[in-house]
C-alpha cells in the first residue's frame, strides 16, 4: 500500500533542494532527487521493494506536474491564433506532456534507487515494525 504522505514529503524535499540546487546545475538536481527519494523511501519504510515504489513516486510526481504545467500553457497559448491554433496548441500541449511522462519515470529511476536504500534502512525488526512518521 503506497504511503502518499511519505510520498508527498519527498516531493517537497526534493522540489526545495532543486530550487537551492539551481545555482549549481546537474549536480544540484541530482542530489534533490537522490535525497528526496531516500526522504520518502526511509519514511514509508518495509525494505526494498516499498522503498523503491515510494522513491519512484516521489521522483516522478515532479516531473509529470511540471510537464502538466508546460502542457497547459502551451495549449492555452495555441488560443492566441484563434481556433486552428487552440487545436495545434492541443496536440502540442499533449505530446509534450506524454514526453515529460516519459522523461520524468527514467528521471526518477535515481530516486527509486535513493528509496529503496531509505527503504532499507528503516526496516525494523521482528519485535519492532519499521517507524512510521
């Protein structure tokens, strides 16, 4: 079962430290999305696998809203050209938003592997369930 709290805390850390993370780029980036992932790996906790799934999530929850948001600009800025360009802002706005879907899962894919070590780490043992915040 997916801990959207967990889920949501490690998009937000890492949606803050890549905002930091701009003023060195690539590696700034990188780091907000290993340690969001960990964030939410270690706060879903269960091993591996729930790590994995929850830093997976946490990764790619920023780049399909981004790209929902580019998506809508686009589209509503075809309108500008009047009905032909409000259809081609459309298809537009819709490829890219199925592209950053795209992008945005093989992104994540360095966040999954942040929360599957977080996930890990907070395993617990059999006379103490893993924390659960």
């Amino acid at each position: 079962m997916t801990n959207w709290r967990a889920v949501i805390i490690g998009f937000l850390v890492a949606t803050v430290l890549g905002i930091v993370g701009l003023a060195a780029p690539g590696i700034g980036q990188l780091g907000a999305g290993l340690i969001g992932g960990f964030v939410a790996g270690y706060l879903a906790g269960g091993g591996l696998g729930s790590g994995f799934w929850h830093g997976l999530l946490a990764g790619a929850l920023g780049g399909i809203l981004g790209g929902l948001l580019v998506a809508l600009v686009v589209a509503l800025a075809g309108w500008g050209f009047g009905p032909a360009g409000g259809i081609m802002g459309g298809f537009a706005g819709f490829g890219i938003f199925a592209m950053a879907v795209v992008i945005s899962l093989v992104m994540a894919l360095e966040s999954a592997l942040a929360g599957a070590l977080g996930g890990v780490l907070n395993t617990g043992t059999p006379d103490r369930p893993p924390r659960q915040y």
